[in-house]
C-alpha cells in the first residue's frame, strides 16, 4: 500500500480553495456523453450457431484445458474450486467458468476526477478510449521515432480536449526514455493530472497494478477507491489458451481492490486462433469465460469486461490485416456471445496496417469502427490514432479519428420519429416545386440537424487551392498545433497533486533504474 497519506471517508475531488480558484480560470472544454445507442445490434450467428460455439467453448475448457503460468496460487484456487489441475494445466468441468462468471456485473460505472465525465461501461452504451501501447509515434514534422513522456504528455492533451472522447486511455504510447520499472508512474500522473477524464491502470507487473490502486486512493480518496471503480485496465491472455503470471498478478491486484479488467483474447487469426470464424470464436469464449470466472474466485462481483481483440493475418507476408470482412464476423459473434453471457463488451477501435494516415488507414479504420458500433461493443479501445498495426501512436491520425468518432454518436442516435422529425410541417409549408432552405422547420433545426467534421474541408475548390490546397493530413498537423497551443490542465486540488508527485518521487527513490 501507499506510504503516502490517503483522504478517507468521502470523494476527493479536489476540493479547497486552491482548486475553486483553479476552476475559475481554467477554459472548459467540452466532452460529449458516453454513447447511448438507440439502433439495434448487427447479429450474424443464429442462436442454433451460438449453442454450437458455447458447447465447443465448454469442451475445451474440460478436456483441453488452459495453462496458468508460473502462478501456484492461481493453480490452488482452481483446485478449490473444483477444478482438475494437471501440472500448470488446468482443466474445468462443463458449466464451472459459466457459474463463476455470473457474479460479474453486466454494467458498471467507471468514476472520474470530474464526475461530470463519469461513464457507464454496458448496456447498450459505448464509451470511446484512445490507442493504447505502441512503441512509436509519428507526426508530419518529425516522421516515425521512439515515443518519449513528451509525446505521452501531448496525447493525454489531445485526449482531454477531444470532444469525441470520453476516457483518457491507458499507455497511449510507450515512453521509452523513462525507465520500464519507472514509466508506469509518470504514464499514471500524466492521466490524472493533465486530464480530469477517466483513465487505465498499468499492467505489466503486479506491483505496478499495486501501484495504479495506492496513486487512486490519494486521488479519489481510500474509501471511495474500495467501495467505486476508478479503474478500467487491460488484460491480455496469451492465445492460445495461455494465463501468464505478470497479466494474472495484475489482475488479482484489480480485481481485489473492486477495479475493472477487460479480459482480452489476443487474436491473430491463422496464429493464435483458428483461420475459421466458428473455430476463432470457440477459443476466444473458452479463454473469457476462463479469465472471467478467475477474476470472480478473486472477488465475486469484481467488474470485468469481455474483451476480443482480433484481426486476421496475411499468409503472404504474416503481418497482420485489419478492417477485414472476417474480423468483422468474429466481431459481430462475440458481441453475441458477450450478450448472452450478460458482461460488458470490449472490440474494435481504428484498425489499420497502413504506415501513413493516408487512404488505406481511411478504408480500414473506417471499416473497423462501424463495426465496433454496430456490434455492441461498449468500451472500445484503440478508438483514435492507431497506425502501423498497433506499432504506431500517429498525433495526425489521432485528431482524424477523433473527428470521425462525431460519426458514430450521431449514427447511434437514430431515426428521430417524433413530430419535429417526421417535419410534415415543414412538407405541407414548401409545397410542390419549393425549397426547404428558407423554411421554418429548416431555420429551427440546421444547427443540429446534421452532423460536421470539424477537420475536413468544405470550402470551394478556388478557395481551398489559394489557402494552400492542403491535404487531410496538413489540416490534422494545424489542429495538432492549435489543440495544444490553447490547452489548459483542468483544476486539481494543489495539496492532492502534490500528494501524487511525493508518492512518484518516492516510488522512483526506492529502486534503481531498469530498463528489460
């Protein structure tokens, strides 16, 4: 636990006089709401073809089995829970992982600094977080290099001010001039510091998940960090059907302490999973309903998402493919699957393989969101400026995506049936052979009625060619500019900050740099 004091006893949300002078200066910016769908999901399995997959799902969890790694505690657990343990083998009866999985919550509230940015991950909501994890970032001026904290810091920038966005993320980027046993700290501080939006825990060692937990309580306080979750974070199961020690530690960390984990299949289709669409969605059931029901012998009723990360694979040049009619139907089925499993549901994002924001990452991630929306996910990740395959964090890209997200919370509104919307008013004013510009219902409604990017450009083309002709990409790296340019950090109790640099400060005393 944290040596740092924790405020107990009530939500610290930076209260005092110090942040009530903060909030009288700082510029608002505004957040749209988590997405509250009123379409129906895209189905394309048949119930008769979801029985097939949820009993092949059960037999490989029997008979196959899955491999907890390097943890005897886990093997212990599920020898207690009656399953059979073979080694670091563990096979479980038909119907044990399902019985287990039905304390988890079908929806949680995830809490921010900012309650007004609070989001409810399931249910038919989709609550929209940035790129997670590359190693590289890449703008117009400086091309692909390492990430540094620098560029950490700036995509935690871009976050908070992105209307679209309702989560500050996770690892928006690896900040590789930080050491690997120190960078989570910074990462952390960054994300409740320079925004007051939601935001990930770390994962890549159970300390580090300690650590995420200790930094809440002195944020939101002990108490409120026990009894509410302040966390959403990532874990990846190593397909195929493999529990590693560091990602299950980390879980058993978040998990005790009542935060989220999306358990997350790491699917390579043709790789880690079957070239099949049915074969690729019985491993992935079978991995969930195994990390789900772990999550619950932890702590039953610890908030879990069911996570399916997956793409498919080129036989040509093995590297992965993204925006692809297969990982569609993966992902419209194991929306179906998470449904009938009654657990949140985490997909999709801005796929793409392309190595420039150019027309192929366009295709791609454009496929993969409407995807995302229509399969009912309701926590995506990765949802703006993913390049490369996932080996990039692009700043261009991530204001492009991050415009386009417009797209889906006005497509999830649907159809407006009320009398404003079916306009007969404004049918029987214009007549035959009229025009609606200058009509009522038109002057009522044209400030709403349709949705506009506030990135692309409309101009004609003279004046588009004499301000310059630029292209998508030269108005992402201005937007890039000004959205930082005009940043402000959003108020934060002084004694709380402080509180969270001493903790960082301390933690990075204790121990000497690493960097494997």
């Amino acid at each position: 636990m944290s040596d740092a004091p924790a405020t107990t006893g009530r939500r610290a949300r930076g209260g005092g006089g110090g942040v009530r002078r903060a909030e009288r200066t700082a510029v608002s910016v505004a957040t749209a709401k988590y997405i509250e769908r009123n379409i129906p999901n895209y189905e394309v399995l048949t119930d008769e073809a979801l029985d097939v997959i949820e009993a092949n799902a059960e037999t490989v969890l029997a008979e196959i089995g899955v491999n907890f790694v390097e943890n005897p505690a886990a093997l212990e657990r599920w020898k207690a829970a009656g399953a059979e343990v073979d080694g670091e083998r563990v096979r479980i009866p038909r119907g044990l992982a399902r019985k287990l999985c039905a304390t988890a919550p079908a929806q949680f509230t995830q809490h921010a600094r900012n309650p007004e940015r609070n989001v409810v991950i399931g249910g038919k909501n989709l609550v929209l977080a940035p790129v997670y994890g590359p190693p590289f970032v890449r703008d117009a001026e400086g091309g692909r290099r390492y990430a540094t904290m620098a560029d950490f810091e700036k995509f935690v920038k871009l976050g908070y001010m992105s209307k679209w966005l309702h989560h500050s993320g996770g690892t928006v980027c690896e900040p590789t001039d930080i050491p690997v046993n120190k960078r989570h700290l910074d990462m952390l501080l960054a994300h409740m510091v320079l925004s007051d939006k939601p935001f990930m825990g770390s994962v890549t060692e159970p300390s580090r998940a300690q650590d995420s937990v200790d930094m809440c309580e002195i944020l939101f306080g002990k108490d409120f960090v026990q009894e509410n979750t302040v966390l959403t974070s990532l874990i990846n199961i190593n397909s195929p059907l493999t529990f590693d020690g560091i990602m299950m530690g980390a879980l058993e960390v978040f998990a005790a302490n009542n935060q989220a984990s999306i358990i997350s299949p790491f699917i390579v289709g043709g790789a880690m999973a079957p070239v099949s669409v049915a074969g690729t969605l019985t491993q992935v059931l079978a991995e969930v309903l195994a990390g789900v029901a772990y999550s619950q012998l932890i702590r039953p009723g610890a908030p879990v998402i069911f996570g399916a990360f997956v793409t498919s694979i080129d036989m040509n040049s093995g590297a992965p493919t993204f925006g692809t009619p297969e990982a569609a139907h993966i992902t419209y089925g194991a929306g179906q699957l998470a449904r009938r499993l009654g657990l949140p549901y985490r997909s999709s994002g801005s796929f793409c393989g392309s190595k420039l924001p150019d027309a192929q990452a366009a295709y791609e991630t454009s496929n993969s969101l409407q995807m995302g929306l229509l399969s009912g996910v309701n926590f995506m990740l990765h949802a703006c400026g993913w390049l490369e395959g996932g080996l990039v964090s692009s700043f261009e890209k991530f204001v492009m995506d991050a415009d386009q997200l417009g797209t889906l919370h006005h497509f999830a509104r649907g159809v407006d049936m009320s009398d404003n919307g079916q306009a007969m008013g404004a049918i029987a004013e214009v007549g035959p052979g009229g025009h609606y510009l200058g009509c009522e219902h038109t002057q009522q409604n044209f400030k709403t009625a349709f949705w506009r990017s506030d990135l692309f450009d409309y101009k004609p083309f003279e004046t588009w060619d004499e301000e310059g002709a630029r292209d998508t990409q030269t108005l992402a790296t201005a937007r890039v500019k000004k959205m930082l340019d005009t940043y402000q950090q959003p108020a934060l109790d002084p004694d709380i900050e402080a509180r969270l640099r001493a903790y960082v400060a301390d933690k990075k005393a204790s121990m000497p740099d690493a960097f494997m």
